[in-house]
C-alpha cells in the first residue's frame, strides 16, 4: 500500500477529498492546500486521470523531522528508491523550504541528491548512474522543519486537460474553472452561460463535468514510463473512465466575449476536448447581455484590476454586471473577483461566498441563487 499526496489550489481541499472519496479510494484526509490518500498503481492512475481539482499525484516516500544536513541525508537515504528508480531512470531534485533551520533550497536540493545517489549507487553496486531513462521527478517540502519527500507521478501539471492549444491573456486555470462548476451544481441537463468567456476554459471545464468525461483521458502521465509501474493500469483507468461518459446528457452552453480571437480560440478548446457541439459562442459585449427562457446558470471570470482592466474599469464592469443578473427563479450567478468591493458595485450581497485563490491572487467566489 502506497501513500499519495494531492497538492491543490487552497480552498479546494474539500472538493479534492470528496472526489477522491467518490472515485473509491482509501483513507482519503485533507490538510491546508494538499490532499492525502491510500492505495496501489491502479489508484495512482484512477486519480491522475479522473481529478478535477488536484494539481498533480506525488508518491508520498517519506515523512521526517531534520534541522541538519546530516538528518536530511539519513532521511532520505533510508527511504527504498530502488523499488521506484532503475539502474537509467533519471531523477533529479526540486522542492521548496519554509519556516525551518534548513532554508536554502539550492544546499537541500544537493543533499537530497546526494543521498538517492548513495542508496541507489549501493543497490545496484555502481560507482555512477547514467540518468538517460524515464523522468522521476523528486520534489521535497520542508516546513517547520519536517520534510515530505515525494516522486511525482504526473509530469506536467494536472491542470494540463490537453484541450488548451491556445488561450488568451490571463486565463482562468483549469481546476479552479473546474471548481466553480462544481461550487455552481453543474448537472448534466444544465444550461450554463459565460458573458465574459475568454478562451472557454470555464464552459469546457462545465460541458465536461456535465458529460462525466474525465480530465485526464486524452493526456498522458510521467509514471507511465516507469519499468515499476504495471503497463495495464492505465489502460484500465481510461477504459473504465470511457465507459461512465453521459451521452445522454442534454447539457448546453454559450459563451460571449467582445474578442474575436478569445472566441476563435474557445471554439478550438471546444473542439480539442471534444464538447464542441455543445457549446456556442458569440461575439457581444456584456452591456447586451440577455437572459434567456427557463433555467439557466451563469458563471463568470471577469477581468479585473490586477489581471486585464484597471480598477475603475472592473467596477464599472461589476455595475453593469449587477444590472443585468437579476433576481430571478431559475436564475443562478456565480462570479470570482479578488475585489473586496464587489458586492457593494454589483449592487447586493451573495447567498453564499467562498475564499478561493487565483494563482496567488486571493479573491472571493460570490454565488447568487435565491
């Protein structure tokens, strides 16, 4: 039995766990900006391929306290690299210090290095290692001096769908685009709309979740190189991720925007992930915007301040934005803006707030549904 940790986008830990716990794996805890759970090869590769929210799947090795050098390298000599790294397999080092008498990065790095050297130089009786085989990528995190060593499974970040060829200036990430659906109650006979759609990350993310088609199916992971890891677990996940596809669904969407080249890449996303005909795009400006017959769930991304407009052209925007999203049955609004302010320029106060982070940007999710 394996120990895996999540990292994800803080604020999303629950959203994380509770997937996690849907897809079935085992002792599945969240912590601040990561979550943990257990399991073998299979369940490595069932949560790369399905997680909406988690930003990557690391094997977590090893867990110790260390205010030396010499602890961190007995540390992480004992942990068995040898039944992860073989004899070509390259592996280096990066990872972050925070809080703790060992804080520089660059002499850590080194000193992990040095210490998988060691073990793996001795078990394979070696007096150098090649390096020129599959990546594994070692990463390490010493907070309040206890160090986490992980080897990450998934390569290029979880984030990464493979549906994005292109996007516009800024765009919004995909698991935290991912988590607005989720936080909107996205089901698959819904009928979404994003005023302000950019490069049509948000309806994309709902078109997919709507449709259960999962994440991480048309991309591949750095751990499917391994020699340790087993060639059929992979084709399993996605075979058994095939199958729970709705086509059944009767979502829809439609997303504007007032730039054409934002909508021209939309429309290629749309089509690389495969929900392009649901989804329609228009070219209009907010202040045109209309809501349509029936239910209907709006969720949006607006450019503010520290991203596209300056602050008093996010506001203005905001007002607008508070003319048009009426109050009405069957109506809903969900809106991210780091903006303190927002409420009060958009002209009343949300049902339900939540404290999500934009890269490293703190905002608010304002839902409106009452």
């Amino acid at each position: 039995m394996l120990k895996f940790s999540a990292p994800c986008i803080f604020g999303l830990e629950g959203l994380c766990a509770n997937e996690f716990k849907f897809l079935g794996l085992k002792n599945v805890e969240a912590h601040n900006g990561k979550v943990t759970f257990e399991g073998d090869f299979s369940d490595m590769a069932k949560a790369n391929i399905n997680s909406r929210y988690a930003e990557r799947i690391q094997i977590l090795l090893a867990e110790f306290e260390a205010v030396s050098f010499e602890e961190l390298f007995e540390g992480v000599k004992s942990v068995a690299w040898e039944d992860f790294i073989g004899v070509n397999d390259a592996f280096p080092v990066k990872g972050r210090c925070l809080s703790s008498k060992l804080m520089s990065v660059p002499d850590c790095q080194k000193i992990i290095k040095k210490a998988v050297v060691t073990r793996l130089s001795e078990k394979y009786m070696l007096p150098w290692l090649e390096e020129s085989g599959p990546l594994h990528q070692i990463q390490f995190l010493i907070m309040n001096d206890k160090v986490s060593v992980m080897l990450d499974t998934s390569g290029a970040g979880l984030h990464k769908r493979g549906y994005r060829a292109d996007s516009n200036d800024a765009p919004i990430k995909e698991t935290l685009a991912a988590a607005m659906v989720d936080l909107s109650r996205v089901r698959a006979n819904h009928f979404v709309t994003d005023p302000m759609c950019g490069s049509g990350t948000i309806l994309i993310e709902a078109a997919m979740k709507a449709l259960n088609i999962a994440p991480g199916l048309n991309r591949y992971f750095a751990c499917e190189h391994w020699n340790c890891v087993p060639k059929d677990v992979f084709e399993t996940a996605r075979e058994n991720a095939r199958q729970k596809i709705r086509h059944d669904a009767t979502f829809r969407a439609t997303g504007y925007d007032i730039d054409d080249s934002a909508l021209a890449i939309a429309k290629k996303n749309a089509e690389i992930a495969g929900v392009a005909d649901r989804i329609t795009f228009a070219n209009r400006d907010i202040k045109d915007f209309e809501l349509e017959d029936g239910f209907q769930t709006i969720i949006t991304n607006p450019p503010y301040g520290e991203r596209l407009l300056d602050v008093k052209s996010a506001e203005r925007l905001y007002a607008v934005m508070g003319e048009h999203f009426k109050r009405i049955k069957g109506k809903s609004y969900t809106v991210i803006s780091p903006d303190d302010d927002f409420e009060k320029i958009f002209g009343r106060k949300a049902d339900k707030r939540r404290k999500l982070y934009n890269g490293t940007l703190k905002c608010e999710l304002y839902m409106y549904f009452k």
